[in-house]
C-alpha cells in the first residue's frame, strides 16, 4: 500500500485512476447487519472496494480528498452498488441495503441523478429497500440545510441511517437532524466491550437512547462472542462484524448452526428478563398463505381488495416462511409512480417482505414483545412469523395480541418481584423447580448470607438493603457462567435460589465467593476492614465480635436424588446442608460453597 509521501509517478497513477473513475473500477461487496436473537438478516451494508486489488475504500477517499474529486469517487461507488444490486437474483434485490453517502452530497443536485426514485425504478430497487448511511468525516457547517436535504429524501421513503456514531462527528446535533431509523454504534465502542465498565456503561445508555428516540441500535465490527454477549446484555439487538459475517461479492444468510446459536442468546436473554415463561405458542394463529411463484403481485391486490378482512399472507418455499406481505406493504409497493407498472407481472413473493422478525414457538411472550417493539419503524407493526425447531412455519402473532397478553404477564410478574432486588420471588421460583426437577440434569443452588442480622442491626436497614442487593448483583451477574440455562430468584430476606437446567462450575461458585468477599468491603467502615470483624450486640444485650459478612452457597445436584424429587426435599437437604458451609465459611472468614454429597431417596 502507498503512502502520501510515494513516488511521483505512483501518485500520477493514483491521480489517473480517480480522475477517470467509474463505476467499473469499483467491486461492491455485501457485509450482513444481523438480528442477533433470531440470527435473521435485516439488511447488507453495501462497501467498496477497488476493482482488480481489493484495495478499501478508505484508501481511495484519502487520495480524492486531497485531490478534490470526493464527488466522483462516491458517485461511482453509488452506481456500482445500484448496479451490482439490479442484477441479484429477486429476492435477494429486495432486501435492504445501507449505501454509504457523505453528508455534503445530499445538497449537491447531481446526487439525485442515482437516488431519486425514478433513478432506482430504471434499477428495478425498491426505494424502502434503500438505507442512506451517513458517514461523517468532516463536521456539518450548515446543519438546517442538511435537515432539509434529508428530510426531502424521508419524504420519498427512503430510511437513513447514522454511521460511527460515538465518534468523530457522529454527535447529538447529527443525531437531531437526521432523526435515523438506524444508529450504527463505532467499532472502536464495540471493540473489547466485554472488558471496559466504562464503555458497557456508554452503550447501556445509547442502547436507551436509540430507543427513545425510535432508532435502532446497530453495533459495528463484532468480532468475538464475549463482545456479543457483552453487548446483548447491555440491550444491543442488532450487530455487523467478522464474527456475523464477513463482506462478500454476494449477499449471504446466516449459516442455520451458526444461527442456532444466536438463539441461544434470545433464550437466555428471555429467562433473564421474563419471570413467567408463557410461550408465544398459545398465542399464534395459522394465517393465508400461498406458495412461492403462485402469485402474481396484480392477483396478489385483487385478492386484498376482495376480501377487506385479511391483512396479511405469508409464502412458503416448501414448509418454511420466505416472505410476508402486510396490506399496507403491498399497496405501497404498488402505489407509487412507477411501483404498479414494475411489478404488476412479477409474482408476488419477489415484492414481499423478507427482513421479517421469525421465532422458534419456545420464545416466552414477554421476550417477543420486547424484540418486536425493537423493530424498525415502518416494520413496527408487522405480525411476527413463528416456526418450530426445524424452522417450519407454525403460525403468526399480531402486535395486538403481543402487547396485550404480554402485559398481564408483566403484571404478574410485578406481583411476584422481590421489590428490594426485583427478582423473581417464590411463585416463580416454585414454578422453575416443578419444570427443572423433570429434567435428567440440573443443579440448584441455596445461598444466603452468614451474620446478616448481626450487620443490619448494627450499620442499620439502608446498609443492609445494600448488602443484600450486593449479594444480588454478583450472583445475577455471574449466572452464565455457573451454566449455560441458570435463572436466579429471591425467595426474601437474605435468601436466592439458582435453578440451572445443567452441572455447575466449580469455578463460577469460586469467583461468585471472591468477588462477594471483595466488594462487601465498601459497606464495612474502615475499622471493621481492618480488623476483619465489627462489634455487635448479642441477644443478652453484651457486645461481641462478629466475623466480616459472608456468602454461602449450599449446592445440590440430580446425581445426589431419585428421579423426580419434591421440593421440599430439596428444601430439607439444603437446610442441612448450609449449616455445614456456613460452618467453614466461618472457620475460614470468606464465602464458600459445598456440595451435596450424599444420596437421598425420592
């Protein structure tokens, strides 16, 4: 790679080659933006790269800046894109597709010479099919006129999108004027996420932001699972990096392994959010549907305009969904200058919407209504498609039906929540131990707090409420690593159940002990520290010491039971049991764990 201090004569063949660029010099290649619970593909950021070296696009934009000619340099990667898309097979066309424009291009009238609508009607592109993804390199001097230029381009039905934001000048007031349907969130946020408190914090709050503001947060560069369930935790929905896929000359889906996986996500994002598990199953109905190619979008609109009841239909390839058609998606296909005359012919399928939200039956419904509320704006309202594991198609859930039952389960899982910890409380929990006790394998765990009393009567209740929800935050917070499907519930006072559909680590009970023993610290004045104890007054009304508060955790696995135990069961060992931990834990001064290791009958 050159630098800007080459040869005269590389810099001539650079000056040559931008001078007479086209859209032929260029090779578009397509990078997936995924929905990393449903592994489901929303759209391709479409990137550049120079024909015939593979040279980025960052390398060329260097050398036309300095030479002036930023204008051609972009207009020629606009039109290879259009291009490269126009030729895809139909379906893949119509999926959408974010093309990187510069800010200061959008007020210069040759721009509309590749995006005005009858620009994209000669490509066949649909124009909602298109993102204008912002990337700023230089600040906005004039940001009345840029909200203008935008708002021109809204109008028309394209959605915009704001890239890098986090840095550079991807700032509050870009935010303001473009009002994105899209936020992209930098890669240098992204990037090692899982490692920094401070930016998980940032993301925590843009990832509220986009929300508010009816955006949807996309997180850029992923590149290793610990960032991606990093940012999943933080409320991140939507990412594009080498990890989801990586730019290719085609547009590609998610591999089905790989998006196996992604579900996993979705699945324990579910149990850590949603207290009552009622599966989206109860809600679905089995909706039209028609066969890929069948159709003819003209059959398609006398089929609506005959029958004003029905509001969608979905086509099937076999079994499983390819697409959707909502009314209003149709008619809008359909209803624009040129929209009738390019499609009327073609069947019906080719025009519907595939970027669709699509779940397995299993998802919990307060899950789902959180993932469909995070959609797009002009897909907000669309029903969700739900398949079984092997992806066949079940049935649709409208948002009506969605929003409505996933609010009495919200309210009934206020009822149940511990309001010091807002975790779930015993109905719950006693509903995960009558599912998890059916299960060839799984572990639950008893933890409570030693001398508890002795500290909260002694640095009083607002102290105490801390230690307990101290207690709380480093168990929630190291769930996953006890096992893959552990969910925690507070049954009061200073008592949690773990139920884990799995065997426990060893090493995530150990580190649960060590990072309680080093954060309980701050409660304790700098006296007690020292000393390792504090003074306490006993039931004789006589002051005595007390060893520093501890976390004992009393672990009970299938192997120590009979098939099918009650759980009282479990509750009359675990009583046992943590006499025996706290009795080391004591003899030690730090927080522990044991083992159940004898066996009971059922």
């Amino acid at each position: 790679m050159q630098t800007d201090q080459e040869p005269h004569t590389g810099q001539n063949r650079i000056t040559e080659l931008v001078k007479h660029i086209s859209d032929k010099d260029v090779r578009p290649v397509f990078q997936p933006i995924v929905n990393v619970f449903t592994g489901s593909t929303v759209g391709y950021e479409v990137l550049s790269r120079r024909a015939g070296t593979g040279e980025g696009y960052d390398i060329l934009l260097q050398r036309a800046q300095r030479l002036g000619i930023v204008w051609e340099l972009e207009r020629a990667c606009r039109l290879a894109a259009l291009r490269r898309i126009s030729t895809l097979p139909e379906p893949l066309r119509n999926e959408r597709y974010f093309l990187n424009v510069s800010p200061a291009m959008l007020g210069d009238a040759r721009f509309a010479e590749t995006f005005s609508p009858r620009a994209l009607a000669d490509f066949g592109i649909q124009l909602s099919n298109i993102v204008i993804e912002l990337t700023e390199k230089h600040s906005i001097t004039d940001y009345e006129l840029f909200e203008e230029a935008l708002r021109q381009y809204t109008n028309h039905g394209f959605n915009i999108a704001l890239d890098d934001f986090g840095s550079g000048h991807s700032g509050l007031m870009t935010l303001i004027s473009s009002r994105p349907h899209y936020l992209k969130l930098d890669m240098g946020v992204t990037r090692n996420v899982h490692q920094h408190p401070y930016k998980q914090a940032v993301v925590r709050s843009l990832s509220s932001l986009a929300a508010s503001v009816g955006a949807l947060l996309v997180a850029e560069g992923i590149e290793s699972w610990d960032e991606l369930e990093m940012l999943v935790r933080l409320g991140v929905r939507y990412g594009q990096g080498f990890l989801l896929g990586r730019p290719e000359e085609t547009p590609t889906e998610i591999e089905f392994g790989f998006r196996r996986r992604l579900g996993q996500l979705a699945q324990r994002y579910g149990e850590a959010s949603s207290n009552l598990d009622e599966s989206v199953r109860r809600l679905m109905i089995r909706c039209e549907t028609l066969p890929v190619g069948g159709t003819t979008t003209e059959e398609l609109v006398r089929v609506f305009r005959r029958n004003p009841s029905l509001d969608h239909v979905v086509f099937l390839k076999g079994d499983k969904p390819h697409g959707l058609m909502t009314r209003d998606h149709l008619f809008q296909v359909t209803g624009w200058r040129y929209g009738y005359a390019l499609f009327e012919r073609k069947p019906a399928d080719l025009v519907s919407k595939r970027s669709v939200l699509v779940v397995q039956s299993d998802m919990p419904v307060i899950t789902l209504a959180r993932l469909a509320m995070d959609r797009v704006r002009q897909d907000l309202y669309d029903p969700i498609l739900v398949v079984d594991t092997d992806g066949a198609f079940l049935g649709t859930v409208t948002l009506k039906q969605l929003l409505s039952r996933s609010v009495e389960l919200e309210l009934q899982v206020a009822h149940d929540s511990n309001p010091l910890t807002n975790l779930p409380g015993n109905r719950t929990i006693q509903k995960w131990l009558k599912e998890t006790l059916e299960l060839p394998e799984y572990t639950v765990v008893y933890a409570d707090l030693d001398h508890f009393k002795e500290y909260n009567d002694t640095y009083g209740f607002v102290l105490g409420d801390d230690m307990i929800r101290l207690a709380s935050r480093v168990l929630e917070e190291n769930l996953r690593g006890l096992a893959a499907e552990a969910r925690l519930g507070h049954v009061g006072g200073d008592d949690f159940v773990v139920v884990a559909r799995a065997a426990v680590s060893p090493e995530a009970l150990a580190r649960i002990c060590r990072e309680f023993d080093e954060k309980k610290l701050d409660l304790f004045n700098a006296l007690d520290r020292d000393q390792r104890w504090f003074a306490a007054t006993d039931r004789a009304g006589k002051s005595t010491r007390v060893p520093l508060t501890t976390l004992s955790l009393a672990v009970i696995g299938n192997d120590r039971l009979d098939q099918k135990p009650h759980p009282a069961l479990l509750a009359q060992i675990a009583a046992s049991l943590k006499k025996r931990v706290k009795g080391e834990t004591k003899a030690r001064g730090q927080s522990g764990y044991c083992f159940e290791q004898r066996r009971h009958p059922a």
